[in-house]
C-alpha cells in the first residue's frame, strides 16, 4: 500500500493533537495583525474619525492573515525552495518522498 507524504508523516510522526494557539505560527500572524490594526486605529483616533481608507486597510489585513492561517493549516504538501534560498530542494523534497514511499513497501 502506497500512502501520500501526508498520511506516511502523521503515522509517523504523530505525538498527538496540536492546538491552533500552542502554534508560533498562529501567534506570529495575531501579532502582526494587532501591530497592523492598532497603526490604523491610532491615526484614526489622531484625526478623530476613521477614514474609509483605514477601514479597508484592517479588513485587508484581517482577511489576509486568516487566509495565511487557513494555509498554514490546510497545507499537505512538503515544500521546496529554490536553489538560491536555504531550505530544501526539489531533488532533495523528491529523494525524502521515494525513501518514504519505498519503506512503505515492507509494511
């Protein structure tokens, strides 16, 4: 049987649920969207009325740090990165899978 990388990982790697706030990521993301809204709100509070504009720019920031959460957490793929950047890459991303996929075979 053939399982996909996501599958092998949780078998194998599986030491139990994760909460979403015990997440570095999560909390990144709910800083920076603090540090985005709060910029906003203090020129508004400043000027003394919130501007369309200041509106727009904390829904904006708020959708896209739901959608970079939403990611995070939907991903299933192991990731690559380009030659030039540190991480790894595509030949090593492929070489992980095929050794993954082949100690499968013996179970």
């Amino acid at each position: 049987m053939r399982l996909k990388p996501k599958a092998f990982d949780i078998l194998t790697n599986h030491t139990g649920s994760k909460s979403c706030f015990s997440s570095v990521t999560f909390w990144a993301v709910f800083f920076l969207v603090v540090e985005g809204v709060a910029a906003h709100l203090e020129t508004a509070l400043s000027d003394g009325q919130v501007a369309p504009g200041d509106v727009f720019s904390i829904i904006r920031i708020v959708a896209a740090a739901i959608a970079g959460c939403i990611g995070r957490y939907s991903a299933s793929e192991i990731i690559y990165t380009p030659g030039f950047l540190p991480g790894r890459s595509k030949s090593e991303v492929e070489e992980l899978l095929t050794t993954k996929n082949e100690s499968l075979k013996g179970l």
